[in-house]
C-alpha cells in the first residue's frame, strides 16, 4: 500500500506540471482556413440520383405507359377467346381425371 505522503507527493508533482503547460499560439485565420474548407467540402456532394436526367425520366415514364397500354390492349383483344380458354380448362380437367361428377366435397 502506498502511504498518504507518497500519494500527496504524486499529486502535487501533477499540479507542477500543469503550472509548466504554456498558451498555445494560433494564427487569427486559423478559424476562417477551417471554415473554407468545411464549405468547400459540402459544395462537393452530389446527389444520389444526379445521373437519372430528366430526359432519362421522360424516356423511362414513356416506356412504362407504352407497357401499360400494350397490356391493356392484349386484356382486352383476348377477352374474346374467354369462351377457348375454358374448353381448354374442361379439356385439361378430362384429361387427367381432375373432373368430378359427385357434388361431394370430399372429393
């Protein structure tokens, strides 16, 4: 254990280091260098989606209403095979027995 007199002696050899810390010079545009250079560095970001133009956006909105109506169009020029479509069903079901005549529904 370390007696009182080696810890006073420890603390005030602490205290006589910091009365030898001296005042620290700096130049008067220290502060307006940083500043500078903080503005600059905020200039310098660019946005996440800088390279999405807005002629790069016309293209890609023209090309999504262009799929949207082509779908449309086909929705609606099948409509007349609706009555194909469920013979093509029935004839599936036949084929591999899926078709029950029992109106259970167990089955």
């Amino acid at each position: 254990m370390k007696s009182t007199k080696h810890i006073n002696q420890e603390v005030g050899d602490t205290f006589k280091v910091l009365n030898t810390i001296e005042k620290v010079e700096v130049n008067h545009f220290f502060k307006h260098k940083v500043l500078q250079k903080l503005n600059a560095e905020k200039e310098e970001k660019k946005p996440i989606f800088a390279w999405f133009t807005p002629q790069l956006q016309l293209a890609t909105l023209s090309i999504v209403l262009l799929l949207n109506f082509g779908t449309i169009f086909y929705a609606f020029n099948n409509s007349d095979e609706s009555d194909s479509s469920t013979s093509d069903i029935e004839f599936f079901a036949q084929e591999y027995s899926l078709q029950s005549d029992s109106s259970s529904i167990l089955n």
